[in-house]
C-alpha cells in the first residue's frame, strides 16, 4: 500500500494542525555578490538558477559552484527592444529563451554567453514554452511556444552556432490557435510509455484546459515540423470554467514520480476559481486519456482558504502537495484532501513576490521577489521515511530519507543500530547524491564510508557463502541467494567507484580495502582512477611479472616504462623488451639504467642478450643518433665476459664514417677490457695510425699493424714511417732474413737502405743479395739520367746567354713624325710599342683594340696586365694572335654599318 501522508499519524503526533511539525520550511538565500538592479524574472532547472534583471542583464548561477556567476547582457540595448519580461528555461538547463516587453525574443545555449536573436519569432509576446521531451540535446529539437495572442507556434533553435549567414531558428509554423484569441499560459508536451511517435499536449488558458493525444510527423533525417497537422487531425478534451476573473493563469508539473508502481507526474493549473489539479495518466494511449485525466481531477477553491487576503499569483508542485503563492504568504495544499497544511508569510506584504519555480530535475522549489531569493524545503520526506522505518522497510526509508532533511546522524545510527548495512549503503548513495559539489569534505567523508560499508558487506557474504558450503546439508536454494546478493553488491561497488571516483581519496580507499583485504576491489578503483602506477607496483610486489606485463603494455605515459623497466628487464626480460618495442613515444636514454642493471647481472650470450637486442632495434630501426646510446651499447659489447670481439668490431667498423659514439669513451673501455683489435679500429678511425700499429705490433699482430700501415694513401711520408715500424718487428721477429723481405715487399715504398740498419750485426749477404744488386742498378740507371739532365741543362744555358748577348745590341728607329699605324695620331704624343717589324702603335689603341668583348670591372686590371705581356711579347696585327681571331668579322653588330659603305 502507497503511504499515505494525510492518514500517517506516529505516536505522540497531534491531529491539531497548529501542533504538527511544519512540513515545509522556506530559507532565505544568500547571495555571493552584489547584484546592482531588480529581478525581472527568475527561472530555475537542473541546479541552475536565471536572474534576469530590469536592466537587460542575465546572471546565470550554477549552484554547484555558485562563486562563479556569467554575467550575460544582451545584443541590443533596452531602448530598442524593451525591458526582459519573462524568461523559459528547459529542465537541463542547456536552453534559454527570453522575452521582453517589445516582443523581441532572444536564445542563449548553456556553453554560451552571447544571446542570439530570434528573427522567426519577431513580436511574439511568449507566455510559455513546451519544450520536446526528447531533451537533452544539443538544439531545441521541436519546441511549442504559446504566444499572448493565442497562437502556438513549432519552432527548432539550433544550439550551437554553425554560421554567421544562418538563421538560428531552422522553422517556425503556427500549428494553433486558441479559439477566441485567448492568451496561452500554459504548454506541457510529453511521450506516452512504449509509443515513440505518440505525443500529449496539454494547453492552459485563463478559463480553459485543454488535453490531445496524437501521432506526429516525422520525414526521415530532415529537419522539419512534426505538429503541422497534430492539432487539426485530433480534437482536444477541454475543460471549460468560464472563469476570466483573475488576471493569473499559469501550468504548473511536478517533478518525476519516485514510485516505481505509479509513476505518473501531476499537474496543476492555475484558473480564476482555484488550482484544478490531477494526475496525467498514462493509459489509455488514445484519444480517451484526456477524459480519464479530467474525470480524476479536481478543483481546489480560493475559498477554500478563508484567511486569503490576496489571489493566487502562482502554483508549484511536490510529490504530495500543491504549493500556492498569495501575495507575500506561501501556502502547501495536501493533493489528497485539499487540507492545508503549512503556510508561513515570506516578507513584509509590501514586498513584490515574483513567483514560484520549481527544479523538476532536483526536486527543488524556490520564491523570488524582486531583490531576494528563498528556498522552500521539503519536510513530508522524513515522515515518509519514519513510516517505513517503523514498518521494517529500512531500505525503502533509506531511499526517502537520502532525499529528506532528517538529520544524518540520526538516520545513520537508526540503520546502524538495526544491523542494516544495505540501508545504510543506499542512504549514503542517496545522501551523496544530494550534496552539492562545494561540500568537498562531506562528499568525501561519505564516499569514503561508503567504501568501508562496501567491504564489510562483501566479506560477510563471502563468510556467510563459505559457512553455508562447509555443511553438507546446506540449502542449495540459500546458497544461490547469498552468491546472487554477492553479486548485486559487486556490482553496486563498481557503479559506485565509476560514477564518484573523484569524491573518493585515493590513499584513503587504498587503505581501506587493503585493510579488508580485498584484491579485486582494489584493483578496479586503481584501473578506475587510471592509477596504473599502483596497480604495477601492487603486481610487482607480489612478484606476478605476467600480470604486471600485461598492465605495463596497455599503457602510454613514458613514465610508466622509466619506473618499472629496471625490475621487469631483470625478471622477464625478453616479454619487456617486446613491450618496450612496441613504444614509439620512450626516450631510449632513460631506459639506460634499466638495461645496464640488467647487464649486470645476465650471463646470457651477446646474441641472447636482451639489452643489446633493444639497443640494436633503437639504433637500427628507429635511427636513433643519441651518443648515450651507442656509448651503452659498447659497454655492453665490451664488458661481456666471453672476450669475442666479434660484435663489437662488427659495430665500430659499420660506424665508423658517421660515428654516434664517443670514441675516447669506446677507446677507454677497450684497452680496459683488452679488445686490442677494436683499439687498433678505434685509433685508426681517429687518424692517429702511428698508436695504431704501435698497439698491434705491442701485441704481435703484425699482420693487423700491416694492414693500418696501409691505410693513409694519401700520405706516402706516413706510410713509409708506419712500415718502418713494421719492417722493425718483422725482421726482428722473422727466422729468416730472406722471408722478412718476402714480406717487407707488400710496400713499395721501402728499400733495402732502408732495412740495413734493422738487421742484425751478423748475418748472411747472400740471404737479400738479389735486394743489395736490384738496388745498386736502379741507382746506375738513376746516376746516368741525372747526368743526361745536367748535359741538357747546360746546352740550353748556352743558348739563352746568346740570346741576352743579342738582345743588348738590338734597337729601333723612328722617324720625327711617324705616326700610329691603328689611329694615324703622332706616335710620340702617347707611349707607344714598337714591334721591330717597321710598325709603331699607341698603347691606348692596342688597348682598345685587344679589350673588345672584355667585361669591365674588377678584372679589368688583370686583362690591363695580361695585355702588356702579350703586346711586348709580338705583334697583335700581324702576329698569332692575328691569326686566331680571323673568325671575327669586321662590322659587329654594335657598328654603324653605314660607315662601310663606298
């Protein structure tokens, strides 16, 4: 049977109505800040409160954190559009709609501050909204919008702009108009349960309610009207007063239903005579469920109340009662018997009250007047849960309870002291959900209880199911409940840490279900919080690598792998390697501790060493060019304990044009661990050849130091010295003189002069005289061409002092009066050359004459230079030079061709 609030009557209460406790009590809000005009109107849905002020500003509140205040004005200053009027907020507080006394309407989207006009609904006076039941979202989706005039119109308002040049408002259609022009004051549209395309629309008027139910339209994706043709195609049930006396009309809906047996909403609607009010039934599905809607509802009469000294200006609903505004006094009515129940005055009566709302989402109702907001609470909700307590219902009372103001205390210790640990869990979940997101330290102290009761209850069902499987004759039916209860607990755990994680504590819950021992548990709220950290440290502790892999591989922040590759590569080193592998975004550098301290401790073969297996991928496959990096792999090629040189050869000489490593660090580790030829490598590669053969004949690698003497081609000076060095040990080292030769021939570059002095004091000539007789004929047939030389030298030194003696008795005339043979100016106006030839030039003229086709500039001094060895050197006109530039026409392109002309 449903409680019935009126009839409940605990001991000790008195049936007086001056002697009950009051079921509501109305608090006056305080404000954070100063607001600087007059409310205008006032809307409140899902925890969001909408100041609209008479200056044309709108504060948008989030009581969730109410310090932060957006402060909205809008576009259009207040002379041109008017005053705001009224303002309709949908119940997810996502859209906003406001009116002003111009008829200029405005949209304002929830992640929005700047309002948007509405063109399609110009000069619509809006008296209310039905806002589409398929909310939330991000548009309106198809709204219907009851104008002053009468008019109902479908619009759709998308909610976040798109483009500058597009219309908010996607459609607007009148769909309906209420007979006699009157004014729409009330608009509900919702679903019938089960029927997608079935929709109920309820319309108010000052003496008039009206109900249809009918099918909409829809045209596939398009966006269009889907109530064209809803209200001409079903007619309404109506319910006339004829009653237009007061000036106050208003549709008011109760929140959602919390009895899951009757979850249909109430309505109430505010009329001349009274509020008529009733519940919107579901069923039936058709046209008849307006009748059935009015035929149980009623009307509560003004008169009703005799000590009313004002009319009823606004109406909002509960769960169990109506609340009605007169004036400054607010008053609840009991929906069952229409008894009154509270009433208190809020203000002085010269106060202005603006009216009533009601948060459907939250269940919150609120009073404003025109500089202060109250909140009315609810008090019928502790009686409710008192009732079940006292019934043994102490689940049903936890749920009541977590929505009522009963003290908490109280209600904890009541579950408590019953040894009820699944009420107590569903009133903390309930009461968690009522406190506000500010109260930081009760929602953790609360969240944290939670898990405790969490884990309590968990190990007492495990005990309860191991008792029961320790007796043989144990009810199978029993144990099945207890694994099913389990099971419900569980999985309440994981809804519960899912949806409040960020209430919880981390150390605190760590500590908590580790205290009870709970793994599983433990697990999903560190995977839950994304604190993979914990879950690898909590694997590895327990030594289980697998598993600790199998989370290190599922995650992405770098870190991870810095931390935890050291204790993986010195368990599981090959699956680590694997893993790190697959990481494009690691700093191969940082994972360097990891690998050396494996290194370490391994004695594996270098072809199975995991470290160097990585290291070769980095460099290899990922180009990595970061000295650390090579500098770890050579530490690791030279401080294996096999001595094979192999690989680490291998790598120096595959990196020795663009080496990466730091090759005083790769020398040192060599010569400490005795790698002689990647010395001789390192050194060579350094260009200091003369260590490099010194090293290998140190070690008796000859044919090694051989090989290095061989390497600086370019420097046969270097070379002959590097084989020297060689010829030095080889001779020294050799049984016989003739093979030390044998050998010593692989260079050119060394004579057998240059082997006497590394011979020994007493040793055999005829072991290199074929050496000693080649030698002394290259130097015969080197004696006889020196001597061919200097026989020609002094020939031709014979000939040039002739030619200088020539020289000194050589000379020209000329003639007083002579002229240049190019210009025909008198040659000893300028310098001049003489050719010996009988023809005398100006230098100038040979200048111009020679430079033709030279660029000027800076070669000019050159050409100038070059030009005065060719001049005194012959004839330009009638010598070689003559001859070569016989190609080169007379008249050039740049000459006036009329000069040639006879």
């Amino acid at each position: 049977m449903a409680f019935d609030p009126v009839a409940f009557n605990p001991a000790g209460f008195s049936t007086d109505f001056a002697e009950l406790s009051p079921v509501f009590h109305v608090e006056q809000v305080q404000l954070q800040f100063q607001v600087a005009a007059d409310f205008a109107a006032v809307q409140v849905a899902n925890n969001v409160i909408i100041l609209a002020l008479v200056s044309g500003r709108i504060l948008r509140i989030d009581l969730a954190n109410p310090q932060d205040v957006d402060d909205i004005d809008l576009p259009k200053k207040s002379t041109e559009v008017g005053t705001i009027q009224k303002v309709f907020l949908d119940p997810t507080a996502s859209h906003l709609i406001i009116s002003t006394t111009h008829g200029e309407n405005f949209y304002l989207h929830s992640r929005s501050t700047k309002p948007r006009h509405l063109s399609r609904l110009k000069s619509v006076h809006i008296e209310c909204v039905a806002w589409s039941p398929a909310l939330p979202s991000t548009s309106t989706r198809e709204i219907l919008v009851g104008a002053q005039d009468g008019s109902v119109y479908e619009t759709y308002i998308e909610g976040v702009e798109e483009s500058f040049m597009r219309r908010e408002e996607k459609y607007s259609k009148l769909v309906y108009k209420t007979p006699e022009g009157q004014s729409v004051t009330g608009l509900w549209v919702d679903m019938l349960p089960g029927k997608p395309d079935l929709r109920r629309v309820i319309l108010t008027t000052p003496s008039a309610i009206m109900h249809w139910v009918g099918r909409i339209q829809r045209y596939g994706h398009d966006i269009a009207s889907i109530f064209a043709k809803f209200f001409d195609s079903e007619g309404p049930n109506i319910q006339d007063f004829r009653d237009n006396s007061s000036p106050y009309s208003m549709l008011s809906i109760s929140p959602d239903s919390t009895d899951e047996e009757d979850p249909a909403r109430v309505f109430a609607w505010l009329t001349g005579p009274g509020v008529y009010h009733g519940k919107l039934l579901l069923q039936p599905a058709n046209s008849e469920l307006g009748a059935h809607v009015f035929s149980t509802s009623k009307l509560f009469s003004k008169a009703a109340i005799p000590t009313m000294k004002s009319p009823i200006t606004s109406v909002a609903l509960t769960e169990y009662h109506v609340i009605i505004l007169c004036g400054t006094d607010i008053y609840a009515i009991n929906r069952l018997d229409d008894s009154v129940v509270f009433q208190e005055a809020i203000v002085d009566p010269d106060t202005r009250v603006l009216g009533l709302c009601s948060d459907v989402k939250k269940s919150t109702f609120w009073v404003f007047t025109t500089t202060e907001i109250f909140e009315v609470k609810d008090q019928v909700a502790v009686a409710h849960g008192d009732y079940h307590v006292a019934n043994g219902k102490y689940v049903e009372a936890a749920e009541v309870y977590g929505k009522s103001s009963k003290n908490f205390e109280e209600v904890a210790l009541t579950f408590l002291e019953n040894g009820e640990p699944d009420a107590l869990r569903t009133y903390l979940l309930a009461k968690l959900v009522t406190l506000k997101p500010s109260s930081l330290m009760q929602r953790v102290m609360v969240a944290s209880w939670l898990v405790e009761v969490f884990m309590s209850r968990l190990n007492s069902l495990e005990d309860d199911l191991s008792t029961i499987t320790s007796h043989a004759h144990a009810s199978e039916t029993s144990s099945d409940q207890i694994k099913a209860r389990l099971s419900k607990v569980k999985e309440d755990y994981q809804q519960f840490v899912s949806k409040y994680k960020g209430d919880l504590d981390r150390k605190t819950t760590y500590e908590i279900i580790s205290s009870h021992g709970r793994q599983y548990e433990l697990l999903f709220y560190a995977n839950t919080i994304n604190d993979y950290s914990y879950v690898l440290a909590y694997w590895v502790q327990r030594e289980k690598w697998l598993e600790a892999l199998n989370v290190l591989k599922r995650q992405t922040d770098p870190e991870m792998f810095y931390k935890y590759s050291s204790v993986l590569m010195a368990n599981v080193p090959m699956e680590t390697v694997d893993i790190l592998m697959r990481q494009s975004n690691l700093k191969p550098r940082n994972l360097i501790p990891a690998l050396l301290n494996y290194n370490k401790f391994t004695r594996v073969p270098l072809n199975q060493n995991q470290a160097v297996r990585y290291l070769l991928y980095v460099i290899h496959q990922l180009g990595s060019e970061d000295a650390a990096v090579h500098n770890t792999l050579i530490s690791i090629y030279a401080s294996h304990p096999s001595q094979d040189e192999q690989q680490l050869l291998q790598y120096l000489e595959a990196h020795t044009g663009n080496s990466q490593y730091d090759s005083d660090f790769a020398l040192r580790l060599c010569i400490q661990h005795g790698h002689v030829q990647s010395c001789v490598h390192i050194y060579s590669s350094m260009g200091q050849f003369s260590d490099a053969v010194e090293l290998a004949l140190k070690h008796g690698n000859v044919e090694l130091a051989s090989i290095v003497a061989d390497r600086p081609e370019d420097d046969p000076a270097l070379r002959k010295k590097l084989w020297l060095s060689v010829a030095k040990k080889v001779i020294s080292q050799a049984e016989s003189i003739k093979n030390a030769i044998e050998f010593l021939r692989r260079c050119e570059l060394l004579k057998i002069e240059d082997l006497i002095p590394f011979f020994p004091d007493f040793v055999v000539i005829d072991d290199f005289k074929e050496e000693i007789c080649t030698a002394l004929e290259d130097y015969s047939h080197n004696i006889d061409q020196l001597k061919k030389e200097m026989d020609e030298s002094a020939v031709t030194a014979e000939h040039i002092r002739k030619d200088i003696a020539s020289l000194d008795r050589r000379y020209a005339i000329v003639e007083p009066g002579e002229r240049c043979y190019i210009c025909q100016y008198p040659l000893l106006s300028r310098q001049f050359f003489h050719s010996g030839v009988g023809k005398s030039r100006r230098i100038e003229d040979l200048q111009n004459h020679i430079q033709q086709g030279l660029v000027a500039g800076k070669k000019r001094e050159k050409a100038v230079e070059d030009l005065d060895n060719l001049i005194a050197s012959e004839c330009i006109l009638c010598s070689e030079f003559a001859i070569k530039r016989i190609d080169e026409p007379f008249v050039l392109p740049s000459d006036d061709v009329a000069e040639w002309s006879v």
